[in-house]
C-alpha cells in the first residue's frame, strides 16, 4: 500500500469575533480553515465620491473572500502572493464589463494573512491589517505594512492625496483592481515550531494599541486569554471612555487568533 509522510499540523485553537461600528454595516471579512486564516477589511468609500463602481465595498470584500477560499482550502501551490494576485484578478474580471476599473475610488481591501504547515508559518500583509505572532520565547512580532502612515505630508489626509498615492509606487497598496498589489505585500515566514501564537487584526482593534497606548504583547496576551469578543468589548469601551479627537469614533473590529498547543 502506498504511504504519504506530511508533516501533520499541530493542533490549534482557532477564534474570532467581528463586530461592525455601531449603527454600520460591517465591512470587515474573516474566512478560515484548519491551516490557514484570512482578514479583510474594506476601505469606507468617501462621500459623494464616485467610485466608477456600481458595486459596494462588501460585494469586493465577499468576492475577494471567495477566491481566496478555494486556492487556500484546495492546497494550491504558489505563495500567499500568487493566491492573492489571482482572487484580485477574479474579482477584477468579475466587474470588468460593468464598472471602470481605472477609477482610483474602485472599492478595495486591507488584507492579512497566514498559512501553516510542511514546519512554517506565512504572513502575508496588505494595508492596514496587521499579524501578530507570538514565538515560544515570548517574543513578539509585528508583520505590518504601514506605508498608509508614510504618504507626503503624514496624516490626517485629503482624499485627493490618498487617491493619487492609492496602487502606486512610492504610495500604498490595498486589493482592488491591480494584481501587482499582491507582489507590494508584506511578507514573513516563520518555523512554524518556534511559533505558539498568530494574530490577524483590523485597524478597528489595534487601535488599543494606537490610540490607548496598549502594548502589542498585552493585545496578543488579552486575545490569548480572554479571547477575541472580548478584546473588541475592550475596544467598545476605551471608544466611549476617551473618544477619539481625530477619525472615526468607532470601527469595524475584528480580531482572529490560532493558539497552537
Ligand atoms: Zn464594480
């Protein structure tokens, strides 16, 4: 009888909870499986604004959800970069015939992700979603893309800025309508062994740390812990306690965690 060897994955706890600014609808996306994880978080279209789209963000947040499903779950080969240029271009194909997809206000995506298995873990990082990973020595790691935080001038900005520095070199990526964005990802690879806990995040969470001055050990902790819903209640109410001077009151929030062992 023929035998296969596969490195088994150990086992993990895997959890989320996502929650949508009150009174919004939600905008952020999560989608899992046993050895692999994703968060989306749609970018809120500006008023007024014409996005040459006849779509809304959560029709791309759910279709780009869906083309990632299949490559992740069927095991396709190829870097988490290749998977995601692929879902950019089924859901660019998706709209071609209706909408322009040369408009800078297409809809578009934050996007984390993490894969495991064969002894690695492999984030992947577009915008403002960010992984957390903890090592088995305590340590941990921000796999973070914050080129957002770095456009000319520093934020807060106008929406002519963030739209002629949107998909362009020197400006920031998100996943929209240009499959190059995939290759503009920030990529990590860990041995999956020295690895007890991953992290993804919507910016409606880590604002703990960016705003209330939380560290990104206790945020890794408290999730470990006390769990993703409570994080967000967490959230909720440091929102209320000390609302914010600038930006949003609130966010869509969400938070997942795989804790291994
Ligand atoms: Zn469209």
């Amino acid at each position: 009888m023929a035998t296969s060897v596969q490195t088994a994955v150990r086992p993990s706890r895997l959890t989320y909870a996502t929650q949508a600014a009150p009174g919004l609808v939600n905008e952020d996306y999560v989608l899992a499986g046993p050895d692999w994880a994703v968060v989306l978080d749609g970018a809120t279209a500006p008023a007024g604004v014409d996005s040459g789209c006849v779509h809304d963000v959560p029709w791309l947040v759910h279709r780009l959800a869906g083309a990632l499903a299949g490559p992740l779950a069927t095991g396709a080969a190829g870097s988490l970069q290749d998977v995601l240029a692929a879902a950019i271009e089924t859901v660019r194909t998706a709209h071609a015939g209706t909408c322009d997809l040369a408009n800078p206000d297409s809809p578009s995506s934050t996007v984390a992700m993490a894969r495991w298995g064969e002894g690695r873990l492999e984030c992947l990082v577009l915008a403002d979603s960010p992984v957390l990973v903890r090592r088995t020595d305590g340590s941990v790691d921000l796999v973070e893309d914050d080129r957002l935080l770095h456009l000319p001038g520093g934020p807060p900005y106008t929406c002519e800025l963030v739209r002629s520095h949107r998909n362009r070199p020197g400006g920031f990526w998100v996943a929209s309508t240009s499959r190059a964005a995939a290759y503009e990802a920030v990529t990590a690879t860990f041995s999956e062994e020295e690895v007890d806990t991953v992290a993804l995040l919507t910016d409606g969470v880590t604002r703990l740390v960016e705003r209330y001055g939380h560290t990104w050990r206790d945020l890794l902790e408290d999730l470990r812990t006390h769990g993703p819903e409570h994080v967000i209640g967490a959230v909720r109410d440091a929102e209320r306690a000390a609302p914010a001077a600038h930006g949003k009151p609130h966010d869509d929030a969400t938070a997942l965690v795989v804790a291994h062992g």
